[in-house]
C-alpha cells in the first residue's frame, strides 16, 4: 500500500511540475507577445502623429494628439468610476447575503442544545421577540414617499 501512495504522489507532482513548466513557458511567451504589440502599437502612434503633422503641421498635431489623449484618460476614469460603484453596492450585497446565511446557520446549529437545556425554550423566544419587535419598529419608521392626493383631500 505504501509503494502505491508513493506512486501516486509522484505521479501528481510530476503533473504538478509539468503543469508549472507550461504555465511559465506561456506567461513568457504571453509577455513577449505584449511587449511586441505596445512596441507596434508606438509604432502606429508615431506614423499616425507623422502624417497629421505633414497634413496640419506639427503645433496642430501636438495639440490635436494631446486633447485626445486627455479625453480618453478621461472616458476611461469615469467608466471606472461608474463600474466601481456598481462592483461596490454588488460586494456590499453579497456581504450582507453571506452574513445572513452564517447568522442562519449558526443559529439553526446551536438551536437543538439549547432546546435540550434548562430554561431553552426561554432562551430562544427572547431574542425571537426582539427581532420581531426591531422589524416591526423599522417598518413603522420607515419615510413614507410624499403622495400629493393626500394634500388635496
């Protein structure tokens, strides 16, 4: 049994080491790929700024190539912006959806002993009440939208 799980374990960290190798052999090649394409992408730019200052003269392709950079540096922050709220309010959401569920499950876990002990039953009702008292005391204080047929009556 103890030539088996050996050959096992070696089996899987032979796979383990292959599949780094794999990984590291095409996060190189992955990088080399970006360095190649930012180095066209400069490229590009440096023919594009070429032709629009032979069209316009080189002030005006300055300028022209400066204003549009800073409009996109601009898009791309309040895009960032506007996605980061959003991403916000959806963690805060899923937060609030696992607090309950571990608040749920910890109290069905911990509920059977304390129905078995002295006095459970006294225990459980208690914080019971309360909470039905709290939502009762949220939904009664709640604001109200302003209905205008209610002034008119």
């Amino acid at each position: 049994m103890g030539t088996l799980a050996s050959l096992i374990s070696a089996l899987a960290s032979g796979e383990a080491i292959a599949a780094m190798r794999r990984a590291r052999t095409a996060a190189i090649v992955y990088g080399l790929a970006a360095v190649a394409a930012l180095c066209g992408l400069g490229f590009l730019l440096g023919a594009a700024y070429i032709w629009v200052a032979g069209r316009y003269g080189p002030m005006a392709a300055c300028l022209g190539f400066a204003a549009g950079f800073l409009v996109l540096a601009g898009v791309i922050l309040l895009v960032h912006q506007l996605a980061s709220g959003t991403r916000a309010r959806r963690r805060a959401r899923k937060r609030n959806a696992d607090l309950k569920a571990l608040g749920i499950t910890a109290a069905l876990a911990v509920l059977p002993s304390l129905f078995k002990g002295k006095g459970g039953k006294e225990l459980v009702l208690g914080p019971v009440i309360a909470l039905v008292a709290y939502a009762i005391y949220k939904e009664n204080t709640k604001p109200r939208p302003h209905d205008p047929d209610d002034e008119a009556g």
